[in-house]
C-alpha cells in the first residue's frame, strides 16, 4: 500500500475517534443548522444536522467545528466548510461512530477550519436510520469559531 494512502486511512481514522471522543458532552451544545438540508428519494427524511463550537461546548476543541446528524444513520453525508476570514476550506465525511450504546452509531465529524466565519454544508447521498438511500441537498449553516 502506498505511504500517502496509509497516511490518509491513518488520519482518517484517528479524526473519527477524536469526534467520537467529543461526541457525548458536545452534543449538548449543539445548535441546528440555520438551514436544514432538503432530503429528496427517501420516505422518512433525516434528522437534523448540528454544529458546535468552543463557544457553545468547551468540549470542542479550539478552531474546529463539530458537526453531527442527530439519528442512528450510516454514511454517505459528506460537510464542506469555507473560513471566509482565511480562506481555508475542507470536505470531510460524516463517519456513523459508535455513540454512548454498543450498536448505536451517530455520523460525525470534526473539522480545523482556523479561527473566524465559516459557512458549512451537508450534502451526499446519505443512509438514513430507516436504511434508506436519500439525496442531500445542500442545507447551509455559519458559526464563529473562536
């Protein structure tokens, strides 16, 4: 296996334990998108995507966001983030990690995106908690990250 692919799966998966870490006492602060995603070929829909900063839990840590779908689901939700202070941006996916039950997995994420503004999107084709495919479009959120 190339190194750059080892490298990437090892990151991958060391970002997907430490928002699995942060997941319980960050979820608590937790605002709604101010935009929720509209959800298309798919009876039951989703449920709401969330975001927490330092500021609303100091369970996050400093100059990342938090995001989270808030429902037993797997994967294929994906979020884009631009900090429109520095220009630094990211696509990350929203990995279904094991969550505070054996068998209960919540899709997560947590992203550096740097101190300032960033406006955040979530979008895929994503596996909601009833098993079904449904299409995400785009729903938009902006958070202060200190």
């Amino acid at each position: 296996m190339p190194t750059t692919k080892t490298i990437t799966r090892s990151a991958f998966a060391i970002s997907a334990a430490a928002a699995a870490a942060i997941a319980v006492p960050a979820i608590a602060g937790a605002a709604p998108f101010d935009n929720q995603p509209t959800v298309v070929l798919c009876e039951s829909g989703i449920a709401g995507v969330q975001s927490v900063v330092n500021t609303d839990n100091d369970a996050v840590p400093a100059e990342h966001i938090f995001y989270v779908i808030n429902e037993q689901g797997g994967d294929g939700a994906n979020v884009g983030w631009l900090n429109i202070d520095s220009f630094q941006f990211g696509t990350q996916p929203l990995v279904p990690t094991e969550f505070l039950a054996d068998n209960v997995f919540v899709p997560l994420a947590l992203a550096e995106t740097g101190p300032g503004m960033v406006i955040s999107a979530v979008y895929g084709i994503y596996e909601n908690a009833a098993g079904e495919m449904c299409g995400v479009i785009p729903g938009f959120t902006t958070d202060q990250v200190p």
